[in-house]
C-alpha cells in the first residue's frame, strides 16, 4: 500500500483550476480548427495547423492533471487547511507538516516552512521558505528535534544541517503564502 500524501487546500483547488484551464483551452483550440478548417485547403491552412497543435498541446496537459489526480485517488490524501497550522500547541517538539523550523546549514540561516506535497507552487520571496515536506529537504526536516544536528543528501550532495528554534507559522505568513485564505478587505 502507498503512503497518504498531504495536500493542502488551496494546492487542490489550483490542481482542479489547471484541469479546467486545460480543457477549455482545448475545447477552444478544437473550435478554431473547425473554423479555420472551412477556410480551404488544410494543406496549406496554418490557422487549421496552429489549432491542432494547440488542441493536442492542452490535450495533454489536461491528461497530465488527469493522472495527478488518479494518483492521488490511488494512494489515499489528506486534505490539510493551513490556517489550522498557526493554531499548534507550544512548544512544538519536532518538525512536521505546518512547522518552521530554523534551519543552519554552512554557517547560513534560514526559516522553513514544511508544506504540502503540492505546493510547488509557492512563493519564495519573503523571510521563510516553503518546502514541500516530500522533497529532499523536506524529508531530511520532518521529525528532527529543535536543537539537533541531522545530515542529509540535498541536490546530489551531503549537508550537515542543524535545528534551531521551532515554531508555527503566523497568520500573516500562512496568508503570503495562500492569499486565497486570506479574509476579503
């Protein structure tokens, strides 16, 4: 059996939007052709062509989100709210999904913020960095201990990494990265 990703809701909701995107790009590239198709000579069409091309291009894209979403289903999901994550009892023991932890590596600190398995879509700007908790990094974070020293393989190298301070996100932080949570002005 496959492990239950963790998939945050505004991921989901951006996965269900790009499916929907993609089908009605291909709906609309499927009418230009047949428009563009009565215009004569398909030989010689490039509208006829440019609208195929398109059509197949959304295609399949709308067939890549198709299987994410199969695979999803297959394997089991947990739908997480991030919101919840800036209500987590103090202090935080070890780092899990929702957490930030401080993170030195190299003499360099940063803060990470461990997110779901889809949030590659996630701004980078700002103090704290998301990182998917199924990425390399996000595997080495998840259940080490504030104040211990773990070594991990991060972008085909060894790192020795040391956890600081750990704590949860604020609502503002939680809002940079989910703008949608955020409450209407």
């Amino acid at each position: 059996m496959s492990v239950r990703l963790i998939v945050t809701r505004p991921s989901l909701q951006i996965m269900a939007e790009k499916m929907d995107r993609h089908q009605s790009e291909k709906m609309s590239a499927q009418r230009e052709a047949k428009v563009a198709k009565e215009w004569g000579d398909l030989s010689e069409n490039a509208e006829y062509k440019a609208s195929k091309e398109k059509f197949r291009l959304a295609g399949r894209l709308q067939q890549r989100m198709v299987r994410e979403f199969k695979r999803l289903e297959s394997s089991g999901y947990l739908i997480v709210d991030p919101l919840d994550w800036t209500k987590a009892s103090l202090p935080i023991a070890e780092v899990t999904i929702g957490s930030i932890a401080s993170v030195t590596q190299q003499g360099y600190m940063e803060e990470f913020l461990v997110v779901g398995a889809k949030d590659q879509h996630l701004a980078m700007d700002g103090p704290v960095v998301p990182v998917p908790y199924t990425s390399p990094l996000g595997q080495a974070l998840m259940g080490a201990k504030a104040n211990s020293n773990i070594e991990a393989m991060i972008a085909g190298e060894q790192r020795s990494l040391k956890i600081g301070a750990l704590r949860a996100p604020t609502p503002e932080e939680v809002f940079h990265f989910y703008p949608e949570l955020a409450p209407e002005p």
